[in-house]
C-alpha cells in the first residue's frame, strides 16, 4: 500500500489547514485509516482515526478543532485542522492501519 500526504504548510494560529492522504494499492473502504504527528524531538503521536464505516475518535488536545474524514470512492483520507495551535507543529502522516509502512508525511507550521 502506498500513502501520500499533502496539504500542510505554514499557517497563523488561529488559521485552518486541510490535509488529504491519497491511497493506493489496497481496497481503501475496507480499512480503517488515521493521521499520526511527530513534532521535533517527540515521538510520533496518534491524533485521530476513522473505521472503515466512517466512525471517528481523536486525541484529547485536538476534539472539537481537527475533522477526520474520508472518501471512499477517492481512496483518500482528509483531516480538516482549525484553530490552529503552535503546539500542532509536527510532520503529520497518514496510516491504513492493516499495513505496517508509513508514506511520506506533511509538514504543518503554526507559528506567528
């Protein structure tokens, strides 16, 4: 399975970002999918998943600002950010959950 990660950039806090995981080389609707960090110096954190029937959990630092979502027909995951943090800082990944390989990931910058 390959995973590409794209959409991150440098944003203000406060600001918005909305990154997408295109997936190939697996039925993707059969998967559960989600979006993993690593800030400088920190080990990689999960930060929200999706099964493959559209339910979603997240990390406690990001409920209620950051929407994991997917669609099928596309083979790709989304993760819409808001209210955007300095702390949210990191190199974000995308993650089909069946397979061990992790894709190339974003780089998300939150700083003023």
């Amino acid at each position: 399975v390959q995973l590409q990660a794209s959409g991150g950039g440098l944003v203000q806090p406060g600001g918005s970002l909305s990154l997408s995981c295109l997936a190939s080389g697996s039925i993707f609707s059969l998967y559960g999918m989600g979006w993993y960090r690593q800030a400088p110096g920190k080990q990689r954190e999960w930060v929200a998943s999706i099964t493959s029937a559209g339910e979603a959990n997240y990390i406690n630092s990001v409920k209620g600002r950051f929407t994991i979502s997917r669609d099928n027909a596309k083979s790709t995951l989304y993760l819409q950010m808001n209210s955007l943090k300095p702390e949210d800082t990191a190199v974000y990944y995308c993650k089909n959950f069946a397979f061990p390989n992790w894709g190339q990931g974003t780089q998300v910058t939150v700083s003023s």
